[in-house]
C-alpha cells in the first residue's frame, strides 16, 4: 500500500473514531464545527483574536455552540441573553472553574480565582470577610486610595513634563493599594520590594495566618498555608494589573480623544476645582467622568472571553444536555460590544453611558467584571481606583501627546487572554 493513501486512511479512521466518541458521549453538545482529531478547532481558530473567531463562528451555529481545544469540547455563550442566562439565572450550575492548563499548572487548583467546589467556596467566602474586615468598602480605602493617588501624581511630577511611558507608574499604584490592604504597607515607588513584590508572597502570607492558626491539624481544612499564599497571589494578580492595564488604555483613549478630554478635564475642574483631593462622593455629580470610566472598560474588553467557567452537574440548557465539568467560555466581547444596546459599539463613545440629558444611564450589558457568582470580588475596589486615579491625574495635569491624535495607534498588540494596549509614550503637564 502507497504510504501516503495509508496515511489519508490512518487520518480519516481518527475523524471516525472521534466524531463517533463525540457523539456517542454523555450528553447532547451544542452544535459546532467539525474537530479534527486531537488538535480540534485549532486550525479553524484565529489565536492571536479568539474573540473575533467565536463571534465568526456565533453566526453560522448561533448563541450556544460548541468548539474542540485539542479533544476537550468546550461550550460558548455568545450574547447578552445567553450569558445572563447562565451566569446570572442559572448561576450555581455555572460556578465551576472551567479548564485552564496553564492556571492550572502554577496555581493547582488553590486559591480563590482558579479553585472549584467546595475549596473556591471556602476561599471566596474567606477572601471577601478578610478584606472587610481589612476595610474594602469603608472609608478608610478610599483614604488609602486618595493617598497613593497623591503618591502617584508627586512620581509623574517628576517626569518634568517629559515624554514618558507610563506602563510602569500606573502598575505601582493599583499595587501599592492591595499592599496597603493586605500588608498595611505602601512601598516607595523605587523600593525593591515593591519591585519584587511577587517574591514575596510566601513570606507576606503570615499577614492571614491568623484565621487558620486553629485550622493547622485539620487534615480537610482548605485553609493551608500553600493555599493562602496563591489566594494572595490571586489577589495581587487580580487586584494589580487589570487595573494598571485599564488605566494605561484610558489614557491612550484620552490622548487619541481630545475632545474627551477636554469635557472630562472641564467637569474635574468644575466639580473638584485645584484645592482639594477629589472623592468617590464626586462621582454623582460627574455624570460625564463616569461615562468616560465605564465606556473606557467597555470599549477595551479587558478579558475579552471572560475566565473559563464550568458546569457543576448535568444540565439541561436551551435543549441541549451538557456533561458535568463541561468547560464553558461566555463571550463578554459580545455583551460590552452589543450594537443594539451601544450604537456604533466599536466607537469610542462615553455617550454610550449617556441619557439625553446628559445624566449617567446604567446598563445591564456591562460586565467587564463579569456576573454570577464567581464575578470579580475586588469590582468595588477597581471602581474606586479607576475614578479616583483617573481624576487625580487629570486634575493636576494636561495629557501632551508625542504624536498628532490622528496618528496614535489603539490597536490592542494582544487580544488572547486580556487586551494589551500597544507601548506609547506621553507628556504629563502640570496645571
């Protein structure tokens, strides 16, 4: 026999086997395009834009389908109604950490964000009374906040309103408040610690040790120390550099925007004038400010396909039979970017969060937090440093780009996992 044909032959009894397997398994799967054997949909997938390829696919096989990373089936939810649905109507069933090796392999299934079960229940519960008690949600953050807002502000100041790229200065800030929450410690901007901060995660761990000191002989206890160090972790992963990441993409937005902000600038001084530190109690009176914060996190689509969720029994969903443990991705692109409720959704727009009287309109489509039950528990705490940061900056100096606006690229340089804004550089101002 020719090599090749038994090779052709060897391939198509492996599509046999594995549509057979597929559709011989527990459970009738939503429709999707055909897998390959062992790679799957990988060919038919663009990585470097995931969320673009679902979309693709959203309409030949609809809101709910199914696609192959390699031979694990993996069900997409792509729409605000679908998402709801399971995220929010159905939420228990939906709790479950869905697959993701890489987490996975560093985390082991610890911690709060890539835990499941009982464990992530435990953990959650745990993480949300501890950072209470540590003060989210009180007065005494928002000081926090305020304070390295001014820290902040003091190391732009001493960029003498040179070009700058400020990747680094605003990653230091959202750090140093999980630091002042967790250590009760803020760290110099230059201070090596703080440079190394993720090193020091095991040590710092005795900051929670207290909880579980009558915990250490309980052999089913979730509340070991190896645990409580990746909780940490999570926290500082989560806590850190979304927020950086959004801070750095709003003000590429504003540089490319002027007349954004121009309007945001004129409610900052209109609002909080020069004098005094603006607060979370502004932000009712800076209905536009606040358009700007929301459309920012809209419009970049931060975690475009959410974190991997999964099923946590066999469930019936819009007549289909998913398998408990059935990894499920919820397309948030499709919910932030949805045209019906955000016209022109792939525009720049805070009027998007706008009424027509110019007051600040809510929306249920917006989730860069994602919903349900296992949404972000630092959102509050995101919220606060996103306005407080923002207006800080913006109320003791002018952007300058480098570049005329038309020229300044907003492009993502990654769209995977998270959407990464492209490297620039900028003129902090003072007024």
């Amino acid at each position: 026999m020719d090599p090749l044909v038994g090779l052709v032959l060897c391939l198509s009894c492996l599509l046999l086997l594995s549509l057979w397997k597929q559709s011989s398994g527990k459970g009738k799967l939503p429709p999707g395009p055909t897998p390959l054997p062992i790679i799957g949909n990988m060919l038919q997938l663009d990585v470097k834009n995931i969320s673009k390829s679902l979309s693709n696919l959203s309409k030949m096989y609809g809101p709910v389908f199914t696609v192959y990373f390699g031979r694990r089936p993996t069900v997409v939810l792509h729409g605000y109604e679908a998402v709801k649905e399971a995220l929010i109507d159905r939420g228990e069933e939906f709790s479950g950490r869905g697959s993701f090796p890489v987490a996975e392999k560093a985390s082991k299934g610890q911690g709060v964000v890539f835990s499941t079960g009982n464990r992530w229940k435990e953990m959650r519960r745990f993480s949300l009374m501890t950072l209470r008690n540590l003060g989210m949600g009180k007065r005494s953050i928002e000081d926090r906040v305020q304070e390295e807002a001014h820290c902040l502000v003091e190391e732009l100041r001493k960029t003498n309103a040179s070009p700058c790229d400020p990747t680094f200065i605003l990653g230091c800030g959202p750090c140093n408040v999980i630091c002042s929450i967790i250590f009760h410690n803020r760290f110099d901007y230059k201070d090596h610690n703080l440079l190394n901060i993720m090193e020091m995660f095991d040590e710092n761990v005795r900051i929670l040790s207290s909880p579980w000191i009558q915990e250490k002989h309980n052999p089913q206890s979730v509340f070991t120390l190896e645990n409580l160090a990746i909780t940490v972790s999570d926290l500082f992963g989560a806590g850190t550099e979304t927020t950086s990441t959004t801070l750095r993409y709003a003000l590429l937005l504003l540089l490319k925007h002027p007349e954004v902000l121009a309007k945001v600038q004129e409610e900052v001084d209109h609002v909080v004038g020069r004098d005094r530190s603006p607060c979370m109690k502004d932000k009712s009176s800076m209905p536009y400010t606040d358009a700007m914060v929301h459309e920012t996190q809209r419009y970049i689509d931060l975690i475009p396909n959410n974190l991997p969720h999964a099923v946590t029994c066999d469930i019936k969903f819009r007549n289909y039979l998913i398998p408990k443990g059935t990894t499920i991705v919820t397309s948030l692109t499709s919910v932030l970017h949805d045209d019906k409720e955000f016209p022109n959704p792939e525009k720049f727009d805070p009027s998007h969060f706008l009424d027509e009287k110019g007051n600040f309109k809510k929306s249920d489509y917006f989730m860069p937090f994602s919903a349900g039950k296992r949404m972000c528990a630092g959102e509050g705490l995101a919220r606060m440093e996103l306005f407080l940061f923002l207006t800080t900056i913006l109320q003791k100096f002018t952007l300058k780009p480098v570049v005329n606006p038309k020229d300044i690229d907003i492009t993502p340089v990654v769209n995977g996992f998270a959407s990464v804004p492209p490297p620039y550089q900028l003129c902090f101002v003072p007024v």
